[in-house]
C-alpha cells in the first residue's frame, strides 16, 4: 500500500537532517529550492550518472516535492514528501552528502548495503563534550581521554559504560549504578550494559527504534552519532523550559501572554534568548559595536560571529553579583575581515567563560545548525544572564510542570519516533498528527487523506487541527473500540489533560498488550492474563504471588524483582536490598534497582521507580507487562 505522504512519520532525528540537507542545497539561502538549484548540486556532486538521468531525478524531485508546483521547493514541501524511500531520494541523499564531502561509509546493519554517511565535525564535538563529562569518572577510565581525531569513540561506545553515564547526566537518576556491570565484562555481561543503556534511553525518550546492541558493540557510526546526539541533546535541553526555568519569562514579547512562550519549542526558546540579549546589546551605551543584529537560525545568520561576539559580551559576568568575577569579554577580533579568523578570535574569548564546546571556527563560518543549536545551549545553561521580571500580571498556572505521567507518556512516544518531536504534550498534540501516527503503531489503519497537514493556512488554521482531532476520536471510537465517552475533538485540540490523558493511556496500553499478543500468536490478553503469568512464573521460581497490579507490596518493589530473578535466576542481588518494613527512601531504593535492572534483562520499561513506590496501577501493569514480554521472548 502507499504508505502515508505526511511529514508525520519522519522520524525527529532525519527531519534535522532534511533541515541540514535543504540548507545544503538552497545555496542562496532565500528559503527555497530552485530548479537550477538542484542542477547544480547534481553538478558538483559529480555522480556517476548520465546526464538523462538527473535530469529525470531533478524532473521527478520537482514534480513529487514542488507541491503546489510553482517552481519553487520550499522546506515544507520538501519534508512533506517520503524522501527516504525512493531511489530518486537515495540519490538526491548521495548528492547532497558527497557535495559536502561527508564521510560515506558502507552500512554493515542493512542487507541492502546502502551508504550511510557520519559527519566527521559531528564525531570531534561529541568526543570533546563527552571527554569533559565523563573526565572524573572512575568508571571509564579506561576509554576516557578519547582522542577526537581518531575513531576511539566507536569503539569506547562498545562495552556500554559510556553510554550508561552520558544518559544519566542527560537526565539524572536514570540508571542505578548497582546495575551497571563495570569490572571483568564479558559478552555477557556487556549485552546486558547495553540493554540497559539502549532501554534507558527509550525511557528518556531517544528514538531507539532502528539500533541495538549489536550495532553499539560493532560501533555502527551513524547509528552510534545518532543516538549520542539524542542523549546530549536531552541533557542540554533539559532546562530550557519555563516550569524549570522562571527567568526565561524575561523572554515574554510585549502583547504576549505566558502561554505563548510556553508553548515554544527549546529550540524556539533559545532564539529568543540569543535575540533578547542581542536587542540588549542594541540599547546598551557601553559598546556601539552591535548594529541591530537579529538571527533567525543557528546557521546561515551565525556564520560571521557578530551575532555570537554580542551575546557573549551580554552574557559574561560583570562583577556586579557577589562573589562572581568579571569576565570581561574582549570584543576587538570582531573586526577581523576573515570570517574564519573572527570565528577563532570570537571561539577564543567563549573558552574564557568556559563555553568553547561543540563547535571549531569552521563549524561556526560553515553554519553548522547542529552544533551551533548544541553551542548556544550550552552557553545558555551555564551564562542565562536572565532576571525573572518582577511585580508583573503574571498567571503562573500556566506553567505547572509537567506530572511524572505526563513526562512518560512523552517520552514514549518519542521513543516511537513520532514526529514533530512532541516537546510540550497538550500543546504539541492539538493537531492530532502525533495521535494518528501513534494509531498507526498499533495497527490501527488512518486514512491519511482525510488528514490536514502542515503548513496549515495562516486563516483557519486551528479548523484544520480540530477536524483532525474530530477524526482521531472517531478512530478511537470506531476503530480502535477505545472507551471514549464525553471525549471529543475538541477536547485535545484545546488540551484538556483529563481527557487527553485518558486517551494516551489506552494508546499506550493497547501498544504493551499487543506487544504480547504478538509474542504469544496472537492470543488475546488482558490485565488478568498478565497476572496469572507473573504468578505462575513467581511460583515456578518458590517466590510469593501478587493480587493484582494493586497489591500494596509492589511499593518494596519485590514482586518485580522477584519475577526479574524468576525470569533471570541470579541476576537480582538480594543483599543490596532490604525486604521488610521499609523506610520510604529504601523502597524508592529499591525500585531504582528494580526498574534499571529490568531494563538491564531487556525489558523496555517506561514507568518510573517513584510509580512502583506509590503503587500506581496503570505504571505498574505496564511494568510487568514488559517483563512478561521479556520473559516470553526466552522461550
Ligand atoms: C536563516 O535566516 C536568514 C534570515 O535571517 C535566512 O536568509 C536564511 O535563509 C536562513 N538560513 C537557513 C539555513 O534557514
Ligand atoms: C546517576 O545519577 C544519580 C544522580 O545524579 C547518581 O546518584 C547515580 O550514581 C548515577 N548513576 C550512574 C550509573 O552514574
Ligand atoms: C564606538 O564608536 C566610537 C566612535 O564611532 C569608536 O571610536 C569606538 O571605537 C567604538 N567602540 C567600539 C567598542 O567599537
């Protein structure tokens, strides 16, 4: 069947790659790609083609992307379009990458031997980041200095420590280091790192779909960049976002209300923060070197550092708080002529403040979007040089952050490779595009003609969303046989988180019950169905049942390490744990170690140790149904 034409089902991470790809062939940057435009990159790409032949590939690229066929791709028709799958896309693809001289390796994970490409400035940036955090750490030791010029990183990835600890600084409390197998590994045991290390980063919401062990122990290139850009990528983001960050409402635009602002992406965010300390940097008296300088990306607009040299000047401390020193920022190379040597020049005076991360002088005149996005944030992180306005009208309400079921509802769904990434739940679902592609993961069929897509029309636009949102009720209703009384369209389109929710979690629990369905032919299963099979291999293994996914013992968390032991006999180290009359803080003790260590047996858990801990039924019977699968998967 035709699959879908949406831009839905792009996965996040091959949507930055259009981005790069799109600004790679719209050589005059005007926003949109030309015929000529496309000529010439078959051009210079130098492909081994004859001429017919691109001009059949630039016909057919115009003709299938150029949608409302006035001439001109513009980036939205340009993703709209399935560009993975044709051979007219994977030679446009080699176009691009062979232009710009990207490494192009074989791929070893596909049958199909397609190229695969990594980009070389990628690789020497993530070594750099990951030199720096892991620096300390006793546990990597042994990779860690890696040398950027090399390829040191694809093979320190293999024994999953790496990964492991970069996922936990991403976000904190992710694995418990009692699960992490450090000394005398062997395949054993370093499969059972990277398990953990590849389940743990679902959970954060990696889009982990396409990898696994095999390609992290054999150091798959591309695949390995990806997924540690996912996990860098979380770890900087992780506070730009209003509910953790109150001083971002400086940020507030006259005429706008908070949910405005709290409605933007991070990335979103951290142009507007570059552009607010430019436009401070256009009032202040002190320095008459900044004309009115805006950006409206990290990349063409940052290529020649005045924007970068003005916001580092803004940024850096100035001695007026206690305790810290001024770090006066030396802005004379911004009248360098040569683009490369003000990016060196300005390079220079953001390792003073500690921020010359992710990007060389080249990354920067190139306009690298990538690690220019990585650049910023990580310069915002440590320099926001914000203060939360006072005494204005403001409505905090609107900035509650997010629950914990909130939180693992999103970062399933990331981990499914929804697309657009879905960073704020209700807002970011309200043109249901994410519902639908959620819908096709469990098997539920969507007409995707009858779905509006984006860009939706500046006039009406919320029309289009809300029909799309009528029909993914009806295709829960209908389709799906979800119990949806009192929902309507409307009612995710506005986001009202009751009913949203309530429609998430039969998504979500739909997704887990079919997972086993599939593993056992297609036997239907219900919540009882898990029960019994828990019970019989608890049994079978001389330990003690459950009642249900209610059962106040499960807040020990033994149960569940219970049957993880009964399904790996040995694995579960009962002398870490205590058993009877727990304080609070060790039943949260152990329910980290239960729910790591589930993940180290391979089950792909979402739920988190403070759901085991509180007994939350939903959670918890997706937590047994994720070892059921595992325990399935063994026989
Ligand atoms: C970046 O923004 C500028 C306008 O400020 C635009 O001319 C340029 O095409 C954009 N570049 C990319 C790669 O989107
Ligand atoms: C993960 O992070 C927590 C909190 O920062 C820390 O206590 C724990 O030791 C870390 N675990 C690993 C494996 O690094
Ligand atoms: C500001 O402008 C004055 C006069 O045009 C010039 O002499 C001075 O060098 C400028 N300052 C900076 C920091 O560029």
């Amino acid at each position: 069947p035709e699959k879908m034409a949406g831009t839905s089902h792009i996965p996040a991470e091959e949507m930055e790659e259009l981005r790069e790809a799109f600004s790679k062939v719209d050589v005059d940057g005007n926003g949109h790609i030309s015929t000529d435009e496309l000529n010439q990159l078959f051009k210079e790409a130098n492909l081994p083609l004859p001429g017919y032949r691109v001009r059949e590939i630039v016909q057919e690229l115009s003709r299938t992307m150029d949608l409302n066929q006035d001439g001109k791709i513009t980036f939205d028709e340009f993703v709209v379009r399935d560009l993975k799958s044709s051979e007219v896309a994977k030679t446009f693809r080699k176009a691009i990458n062979k232009k710009e001289g990207i490494y192009s390796v074989a791929g070893t994970s596909e049958q199909s031997g397609t190229q695969h490409s990594y980009s070389e400035e990628e690789k020497v940036a993530f070594v750099n980041w990951i030199n720096k955090a892991l620096e300390k750490d006793p546990d990597c030791q042994h990779v860690v200095p890696m040398d950027p010029s090399s390829n040191d990183l694809f093979t320190a990835v293999g024994d999953g420590l790496v990964l492991c600890k970069m996922i936990n600084l991403s976000v904190p409390d992710t694995i418990d280091e009692r699960t992490i197998n450090k000394k005398k590994l062997t395949p054993f045991t370093i499969q059972e790192n990277l398990n953990l290390a590849l389940n743990s980063a679902s959970a954060i919401g990696c889009h982990v779909v396409n990898i696994g062990a095999e390609d992290l122990k054999e150091g798959r290139q591309h695949l390995v960049l990806g997924l540690l850009w996912q996990v860098i990528k979380i770890g900087l983001f992780a506070d730009i976002e209003i509910s953790r960050n109150e001083a971002l409402i400086a940020l507030l635009r006259d005429g706008e209300s908070l949910e405005d602002l709290v409605k933007l992406s991070p990335e979103e965010l951290l142009l507007r923060w570059a552009n607010y300390h430019l436009e401070e940097a256009g009032c202040s008296k002190i320095n008459n070197f900044s004309s009115d300088i805006k950006i409206n990306n990290f990349s063409s607009d940052i290529k020649d550092s005045k924007a970068y040299y003005n916001i580092l000047n803004q940024v850096a401390p100035k001695g007026d708080e206690e305790g810290i020193p001024a770090i006066p920022i030396d802005i004379s190379g911004i009248r360098e002529k040569d683009d490369l040597k003000r990016a060196e020049c300005m390079l220079v005076q953001a390792d003073r403040l500690g921020c010359r991360q992710f990007v060389t002088a080249t990354d920067v005149v190139r306009g690298n979007p990538k690690l220019n996005l990585a650049y910023v944030a990580n310069l915002f992180n440590k320099y926001p040089a914000l203060k939360k306005p006072e005494n204005q009208d403001i409505d905090w309400s609107s900035i509650e952050g997010e629950t914990r079921e909130e939180r693992t509802f999103r970062n399933w769904m990331n981990s499914l490779g929804v697309n657009p990434r879905v960073n704020h739940l209700y807002v970011d679902l309200a043109d249901a595009l994410v519902i639908f592609q959620l819908y096709e993961k469990i098997k539920v069929p969507v007409d995707w003609d009858r779905v509006n897509k984006p860009p939706y029309p500046k006039l009406g636009s919320n029309m289009k969303k809300l029909e799309n949102c009528n029909y993914a009720v009806e295709l829960g209703k209908k389709e799906a046989k979800f119990s949806l009384v009192g929902i309507a369209g409307q009612d995710l389109n506005e986001g009202n988180r009751k009913l949203t929710l309530a429609l998430l979690w039969q998504l979500m629990r739909r997704y887990t019950l079919n997972i086993l369905e599939d593993l056992g032919d297609g036997q239907k299963v219900i919540d009882d169905t898990i029960v019994i099979w828990v019970n019989d291999a608890l049994t079978q293994a001389g330990k003690g049942t459950i009642s249900g996914f209610k059962d106040g013992s499960i807040s020990s968390s033994m149960p569940v390490l219970d049957l993880i032991d009964a399904i790996q006999p040995g694995s579960i180290r009962y002398d870490l744990l205590k058993a009877e009359d727990l304080t609070d803080e060790e039943k949260l003790n152990n329910a980290k170690y239960a729910i790591s260590m589930a993940r180290k047996i391979g089950a792909r858990v979402y739920a988190l140790p403070e759901d085991l801990v509180e007994v939350k039924p939903k959670m918890v019977m997706t937590v047994f149904a994720c070892l059921m699968a595992r325990g399935m998967r063994r026989i």
